[in-house]
C-alpha cells in the first residue's frame, strides 16, 4: 500500500495533476456541449491506422508523462495516441502525437464478457509528452474511494453526438451525475449487470456514446482537483441515452494498486 501512494504521490507532485491552466466550462446543459478548449488537458485521443490514414476510435487518460489510462476492449494492433488536441478535424498546431511503447491490459479482462468487468488497460507512451497548458495530467483516486450519489461528474470525448450520429470533431463535454450503486442495480435500472468494481453515471438523455469509450468520467475533489473516478465501459444496447441505463464505467479507485504496480513494473 505504501508502495502504491508513493507512486501516485510522485507522480501528482512531480507533475501536478487535476488542475488544468484553462478552467473547464461548468456547464448543466442538458445533453452534451463543445467544451472549452483545453480544458480537460488530461484528455486524450487514441487512433487506428486504415488505409494510411489515422482515425480517432476511443479516448484516454494521461496519467504522468509515459502512462495513458484507457478501457481494455479499446485496445488494437495499430495505435497512435494523441495528445493536447480539440478539434480533431484540424491541425491546431498544440497537437503531440505518440507511438505505443506497450499495453498492459487487466489480466482478468474477458473480451467475451464485457459485463464481467476488468475493462482497464494502461499505455506506455514510446517517448514522454511534454507537459504544459494544453497537455496536463489528470489525479487518480485513492484506493476504494467511491464517489457519491449525484456528484456532479462530466464525461469528455469525440464519441458520437447522438445513437447512430455523427462523431464530434471538437471535445465535447456532459454533466453526468453519479448514480449510486444501490440504485443502478435495481432490476429496472441496470440490475445484476453492474458489478462493484463499475460506476455509473447518467441515466436519462445525457450519456457516453461511440467514440467515448476509455475516456474519463471526470470528478472534482474536495481538494478543488479532478479525479478520473471511472473509465467509459458501456451504455445499453438500446441507445446511448436510455433512460434508467446510465453510462457505465470501470471504477478506478478499485484499480488504484494495479495502476501503481504496472507503472512500476514497466
């Protein structure tokens, strides 16, 4: 455990975490809006290669300058991460684009069984990213620490705008209220799906989409900084914003200790 706290500790005093140079817009829009440029400067854009050309396809975390967290099922052959971007469709000239060092995906992630949790992976950057305004680190939470009911959390993405719609060019932002875990497991809500190690958000038409997942639910602590509390897993089936199916995502704090660990093994 010691172990573990300083690593994070390291890592947030070395670098800062959680406190970004342009203040993000808190916003209660009732779906999702553009955010402010740079303002979740933890926020990255991981990208595949197709017929020579590179397409955004899920989100991530930076964590210090060598570490990206994501979710496991975003993880592919052909990866380039992306860092310090806004509008995805233009060169901003802010832009650090990384080659992938290597992925370490939970052991206990099961492709086949999306609902079994362990949707976690980390992202060792081939070279550092050079931090300033626009490319930040975000805090990571302390073991066990559970956001409460209706914390006024935001998801940040490119994911698409709407169920079967067109994916953002520009960072959008959505307030997302945490819902606890006794209500998201009621059997009209999510019910058995939800497991401990998860965390949901949402529930009526604001919501993660296509494009969001691996990208952070971002929570502000009492100390005035923000914590990736949760990594975008899923939504329902039926559509990115149903009602009672709140976006559903890896609860970090319960992977704190692995998060430190592979920071230090690799």
């Amino acid at each position: 455990m010691m172990k573990v706290a300083f690593v994070l500790l390291f890592a947030a005093y070395a670098y800062g975490c959680g406190a970004p140079s342009h203040q993000p817009l808190m916003s209660r829009v009732v779906n999702g809006e553009d955010a402010r440029p740079y303002s979740w400067p933890w926020q990255v854009s991981l990208q595949f290669s197709i017929f020579s050309k590179y397409l955004h396809n899920c989100g991530g975390t930076l964590l210090s300058p060598n570490w990206v967290l994501t979710a496991a099922h975003c993880i592919g052959p052909t990866y380039r991460v992306v860092l310090g971007d806004y509008d995805l469709t233009n060169d901003e000239g802010y832009e650090q684009i990384r080659n992938v060092e290597k992925t370490v995906v939970h052991p206990k992630w099961n492709g086949n069984c999306p609902a079994c949790g362990y949707d976690i992976a980390m992202i060792k950057l081939a070279s550092p990213a050079d931090l300033n305004e626009k490319v930040q680190p975000s805090c990571v939470p302390q073991s066990g620490e559970i956001a409460p009911n209706n914390d006024p959390c935001y998801i940040t993405g490119w994911g698409s705008l709407y169920t079967n719609g067109p994916a953002a060019s520009k960072l959008q932002q959505a307030l997302l209220p945490v819902v606890s875990h006794d209500i998201c497991t009621r059997r009209d809500w999510w019910g058995s799906t939800v497991k401990t190690i998860m965390v949901c958000a949402g529930g009526d038409i604001r919501s993660g989409c296509s494009g969001d997942s691996g990208g952070p639910l971002n929570c502000k602590g009492a100390d005035g900084k923000w914590y990736v509390q949760g990594v975008t897993s899923f939504v329902s089936g039926l559509g990115c914003n149903t009602i009672k199916k709140p976006t559903v995502f890896t609860r970090t704090s319960s992977f704190t200790d692995w998060i430190a660990d592979t920071m230090l093994q690799y």
